[in-house]
C-alpha cells in the first residue's frame, strides 16, 4: 500500500484529471454559435464538436479496464493526458472543421481512461471506510471543472478556451510521471467480463439509468447553446451565465 502522502497525491492527480476532462465539454456550450459565425458553418454542423467528444468518451471508456491489466495505469494516465493535451492544441490552431473534430475525438479518446482507471485506483488505495468521501472528492472535481469552464466562455474567445486543456493535460501528465508509483501498478490478476456483469438485472437497471442520463446530458450540451442563440438571439456571456444554473441541476 503506498504512503497516505502518495495517497493523497494520487487523488489530487485524479481530480485534476476529472477537471481537465469535464471543463472541455462545458466551455464549448455556449460558445457553439461563435464558433459557427467564425467558421461560417451552419450552428448545428458546429454542434458536432460536442458529440465528437462525447461518443469516443463513451464507447472507450469500457475499453481501458482491459488495457489496465496488460499496462500500469500510470503509464495509462500519462499517455491519455498527453493525447488529451494533443487534441486540445489541434483544436486551439485550426479553423478547418474537419481538424477540429478530429482533434476532438482525439481528445474524446484519451478523456475515457480517467473514469474507469479513477474507480479501480482509488478503490485499491483507500480503506473501504473512507471510499465514498474520496469517490466524492474525484466526482465533485467534476463538478468544478465544468463550473470553471462555463465561467471562463464567458469572457473568452472559443480559440482560447482550449489552451486550458491543453496545458492541464501536460500538466497532469507531468505529475503522473513525476508522481507515486505504488498503487499504480496493472491489474494483471484481475478478470474482466462485461457479459457476466449484463446478466446481473440489477446492474442492467443501474447501466439503463446511466444510458438515459448520459443521452439527457448529451442534448443539453449539443442545443443548449444553439436554441438560446437562435430562438432569443442571446450572446455568449448570457448564455453563459444562464447555464450555470443548469449545471447546478444536472449536477
């Protein structure tokens, strides 16, 4: 077990992490518009730049308890943060819509890893006593990342609104690789199987709940931004400021 020091710094890395990705999906959400009027692309193509995002997050994120029994979820971390900071700096130097959504699947990609390698992590270091305040912590970091980034649209440009990313990622591949290694080994003795956990009813209930959820979120995410712009005419620092306390409730 590693030291309660290498503890904490490990959850420190994790919540910055769960910042880093969840800003990303709220600092776009009002400025869809803007980008659609600097690219001169119809708002709804525009709106893909969440789904890019959204979907490979998705779809992926199954994906790395396996990768976590071959790797150490050290190495996982570093290499997604980085791939996450290369997504954002794609989409920081390009007006093609084309680039930018590839740099948003990039990113979308690397962000499915915190998720997952957040739960078994943290779940292995800390005493059983003490997992839902630290589940809490890694969850509610979550929270503050979108926050912040629905705080930042309102006073930035959408070019701006990614060299956050981008610097954070370097920055939380750099403590990850500069950070604890006890704790962050493989899971080399441990047997994932996602059909024997489908046959379970109520964790089928549970992945339903979360499947509707998610694609709630998802929408609100997409048109939020684009029905206030196009029905009310409203700029990027109102929708902005209205979408706070959307978030306070989806949350």
């Amino acid at each position: 077990m590693p030291k309660n020091s290498d503890r904490r710094s490990i959850l420190a890395l994790f919540c910055l992490s769960g910042i880093l990705i969840s800003f990303n999906i709220s600092a776009l959400i009002a400025t869809i518009p803007s980008i659609a009027r600097s690219l001169h692309q119809p708002a709804g193509d525009v709106a893909a730049i969440v789904s890019f995002y959204m979907i490979p997050y998705g779809l992926c994120a199954l994906y790395y308890a396996h990768l976590a029994t071959k790797y150490t979820v050290r190495m996982i971390m570093i290499a997604s943060s980085v791939l996450f900071a290369l997504g954002s700096w794609i989409c920081l130097f390009s007006d093609q819509m084309n680039i930018i959504l590839l740099g948003r699947v990039i990113s979308g990609i690397a962000a499915a890893a915190v998720t997952p390698m957040a739960l078994m992590t943290l779940g292995k270091i800390f005493e059983k006593k003490v997992h839902g305040r630290v589940i809490g912590l890694f969850f509610g970091s979550s929270f503050f990342g979108s926050t912040l980034g629905l705080i930042l649209s309102e006073f930035s440009t959408w070019h701006w609104l990614f060299i956050v990313p981008t610097i954070l990622g370097c920055i939380v591949a750099g403590g990850f690789f500069l950070g604890p290694r006890i704790g962050m080994e493989a899971n080399r003795n441990v047997k994932i199987n996602y059909w024997d956990a489908l046959r379970v009813i109520g964790l089928r209930r549970i992945l339903l709940l979360i499947f509707l959820m998610s694609m709630f979120f998802h929408g609100v995410c997409k048109w939020y931004g684009v029905f206030l712009d196009n029905v009310y005419a409203l700029n990027q620092q109102t929708i902005s400021f209205m979408g706070l306390p959307s978030l306070l409730y989806i949350k």
